[in-house]
C-alpha cells in the first residue's frame, strides 16, 4: 500500500533525491517508487539530469577561464594602441572612442558578425534546471504529447547514434523578435554521455533568419555560435527551427544533428 500519490512524488523528487527527508518521510516515498514503475522512471531521469546539471549550475554556464583569460588579453591588447594614439593626439575625438567600442565589438562577436537574441534565449533554457514534463526515451511518445499543445506538428529529431539517450520534454516558449510576442516551443532533453543536450523546437519564421547561413548539413541551412563554454546550432528544416544546445565539442554536436538529416 502506498500512502502518497504520483503527482506528490514527482513534486517532491527533488528533496527525496537531494535527501532532505526524515526517515518516516523517506520511507514513504520509497515505498512508492517500489510499485510505481512510472515514478521509478521519473525518478531515474530526474537523478540523471540533477547529477549532470548540478556541477554546472552552481557555475551556472559561465564562460570557461581558460577562455575568459584568453578574451581579457585580447582586450587587454586591443586597448593598448587606442590609449597610445590618445596620447599622441592631444586633442582625443569622441571618434577614438567609438574605435575602442568597435574593437572590443569585434572581438566579442562570433566570426559571423551576427548572434541572433535567441541563441541567448536557448542558452538561458539549457542552462535552468527546469522538470520535464513528459519523461520518456521514446521520440513517438513525445510527439503524441506535444500533439494539439503546439501551434506546429512536432517531429522529434532521430539522432541515429547510439550515445544520445532522449530523457523528455517540457513545453517552451520563444520570444518573437518582431513582434516582441512569444511563440511556443517545443524543448526536448537528451543526454550524450555525461553531457545534457537541449532541442528547442519553434516555428522560426520572423525568429531565426537562413538567408547567410554559416554552412549547409545535408541540405540544411545552419547558423553555429559558440557563448557561454557552448555550441549553439540552429538550423531549419520545413518550416520549423531546430536549436541544439550543448558544451559538447562542435565538430561531436554537428556530426550528431548530421545523424539526424
Ligand atoms: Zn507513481
């Protein structure tokens, strides 16, 4: 006999699997998880994703230091000759100024001269510890549940390589540019190894603009931006937009959304 039910298990999972119960309290969630396989496999997702994300989140999806060092040097260097010609000419215009803006824009910017805000938007999404809402390792099950909740027919990716396991989704929403709305969006949770990976799905008309794309992957139009220690990859197949996140390295990631074209 179980004393609690589903849905106060999985309210409670976090405190149960960060052991913050008494013993009475443990004993009763434990007597659940012994005859509910549905809350077992809740529970197994949940533990994985806490185990994965933890270490990150405290240093939640910082910048590397290696890689912070590296650009604090390079600012450092490209600050130097603006202060030098500053005071060769007596007289410093504000255009020196906008020099200095300049330089340190460029360095900061991808080699593609352009991020689009919602490579942000999904880093903040893949960085927030949030609950799935539909655990499960089946793609076609998680199609079912996104059925009738989105304005667009979800299609999970099929990553056809064996080390990348589907944990769930939740539902999502993705800010509009132009019209400074949300659009909602499907936001899918893989792991690969002991990497977390993240698809956002989104009808990306009016959010993601093909028209340069970065390179082609089997036919598809995609933008790579590397922020925060990660790669993000959006690409765009029919109508939808993909965006993968992960700290996984680019050549790895792109050769995994290749699996899936
Ligand atoms: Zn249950």
């Amino acid at each position: 006999m179980s004393v609690i039910e589903c849905g106060e298990f999985r309210k409670f999972i976090d405190p149960y699997i960060d052991g913050e119960f008494d013993d009475a309290e443990r004993a009763m969630f434990d007597a659940h998880l012994a005859i509910c396989p549905e809350c077992r496999r809740y529970f197994d997702q949940r533990a994985w994703l806490q185990n994965a994300v933890k270490p990150v989140l405290k240093r939640p999806c910082r910048m590397p230091q290696e890689a912070r060092s590296r650009l604090e040097k390079k600012l450092r260097a490209a600050r130097r000759p603006i202060r030098a010609r500053r005071a060769v000419r007596r007289f410093a215009s504000p255009a020196s100024a906008v020099v200095a803006a300049g330089a340190i824009f460029l360095l900061v910017t991808p080699l593609t001269g352009f991020k689009p805000s919602v490579v942000d938007e999904v880093l903040d999404q893949h960085c927030q510890q949030m609950p799935v809402e539909v655990p499960t390792p089946a793609a076609q099950e998680l199609d079912r549940w996104f059925a009738g909740k989105l304005p667009f027919e979800m299609q999970a990716p099929d990553f056809r390589d064996g080390r990348v396991s589907l944990l769930g989704g939740r539902l999502s929403r993705i800010r509009h540019l132009a019209s400074n709305a949300s659009a909602p969006a499907a936001h899918l949770i893989y792991s690969v190894g002991s990497h977390k990976m993240s698809v956002l799905v989104f009808d990306g008309r009016g959010v993601v603009p093909f028209e340069e794309p970065d390179m082609h992957v089997r036919g598809a139009p995609m933008r790579v931006h590397e922020a925060r220690g990660h790669q993000v990859a959006l690409y765009r197949r029919g109508n939808l937009t993909y965006a993968v996140t992960s700290n996984l390295p680019r050549g790895q990631m792109l050769e995994l959304i290749g699996s899936t074209l």
